[in-house]
C-alpha cells in the first residue's frame, strides 16, 4: 500500500514536471530581439544572395511575429520575416526586393493577414491600391449548378515617407473570406474544397506615383529569396484596365 501511494505521487510528481518543462519550452515569454547587427548576420546566413547591410525596422505584428526590412549593400531594399519558436528568435524568410506579398500569420484565420512592403525609394511611389477579387464562375456539382458573381473590393494606402510598410487587411475582407469559404465547403465538403475556392480568389494591386498616376515600380522587382516556415502568398500586379469600375 505504501509503495502503491509513493508510486502514484513520484508520478503526479512527474507529470507536473514535465508540464511545466513543456510550458517552459514553448509558452515562455519571448526576449528581445537580436541587435541589428546580429540580424544582419543572420539575414545573410539564412539567403546568401541576401547582401544585408542596414537593417531598417523592427516592427512587431504581435509579441512572436516580427517584420524586418532591410537594404542591402546593392542598395536592394528587401523584407526578412522572423517568428519566435521554441524559445529563440526564427528567421523564416527573406526577400531581397520588397514588391508587396501576402503574410499569413495564422493561415486558417484571415484576420491575421498582412500586406507587407519595401518599396524602392526610386520607384516614386506615392499610393498603393490592394484588391480582393473574386471572378465571375460557373461550377457544376454533381446535378447542382452554381454561379458564382464578381466581387472586388479595394483599399488604397498612401506610402508615406518610409519605403516599407505592413496593413492588416480590412475587416470586410475577412468577413467576406470566411463566409465564402464556408459557402464552399457547403457545396464540396471535401479536403480540396478550400484550395478549390482559392482558384476564383486572389489578392492583386495597382501602384500609383504622388500625382495618382499609374506607375511601374521596376527596381521593386525581380529579387530573390529563400523561405521556410511561415506561408507567403503572391500578390499580382494590376493594371486600371484589369479594374471594373462602376458606372455613374
């Protein structure tokens, strides 16, 4: 009997250790974030084509998710994307141009998502227009057809003084893209059925200069980058003529 109680609290003993163990490894608060030049090293180590040189900004989504741009000794002006993860500071992706992508933090929750940006100074940019489109399609399932109408819906940034930036995508967006998805699954509920409802959505932008005239940001193009660990998704580049635009 007496063994019997030491043996059942030796391993009440031991569950509460590795609970707090566990607790410990995961869930602690996270620290500061390394020194530029520590990030800079590690920029360059994690992408070598990176060419880091001077880092920007630290900008904290939330206390674990941290946005860094950077500009690199070719005067690139690029994005580094980090995260805190089993008690340390994660590089989880780097961009050596800034042209604007689509961070999931959390990609079952679109109220997580971000732009994030590095726009070339030289570019000129003055305004950026991002875009949740949905096309016009029609889908037959088994002896049920469904039209599915257009919807775009917009939402204009002006750029500021800084080359980069990060927005959490509008409130009506998230909205819409969790009713739609839900609408999806209704009609397939099977395990493709949100990839199959991202075939008729996507994310797009248009740049303007200071004047609101359509531009062409060149030298925010055409980088290269490594990536691992969080989910980035491509923004594509619009034109007005890609744009329907109401009628008065």
């Amino acid at each position: 009997m007496v063994k019997k109680k030491k043996y059942i609290i030796g391993l009440g003993l031991l569950v509460i250790l590795l609970a707090a163990m566990t607790y410990w490894y995961f869930f602690t608060e996270p620290s500061t974030l390394p020194a530029d030049e520590q990030l800079v090293k590690e920029i360059n180590s994690f992408h070598l084509q990176a060419d880091a040189e001077v880092i920007q900004d630290t900008i904290f989504v939330d206390e674990r998710n941290v946005l860094v741009p950077f500009i690199s000794n070719k005067e690139n002006y690029g994005l580094s994307f980090w995260t805190w993860h089993n008690k340390k500071w994660m590089i989880n992706s780097v961009n050596t141009k800034g042209n604007p992508v689509l961070w999931k933090i959390d990609p079952n929750d679109p109220s997580s998502y971000r732009f994030v940006w590095n726009i070339h100074p030289d570019d000129q940019l003055g305004f950026i227009d991002f875009f949740l489109i949905r096309d016009r399609g029609y889908q037959g399932i088994d002896d049920k057809q469904f039209y599915d109408p257009k919807v775009q819906m917009g939402e204009t940034v002006s750029l500021g003084d800084e080359s980069y930036g990060i927005v959490k995508i509008p409130h009506e967006w998230t909205a819409f893209m969790d009713a739609f998805i839900e609408v999806e699954m209704a009609k397939q509920p099977t395990i493709m059925s949100s990839f199959y409802s991202e075939m008729y959505m996507y994310f797009g932008w248009i740049a303007y200069d200071e004047d609101r005239e359509e531009a062409n940001p060149e030298l925010s193009f055409g980088g290269s980058g490594s990536s691992g660990g969080i989910e980035l998704e491509h923004i594509r580049m619009l034109q007005k003529r890609d744009i329907e635009i109401p009628i008065d």
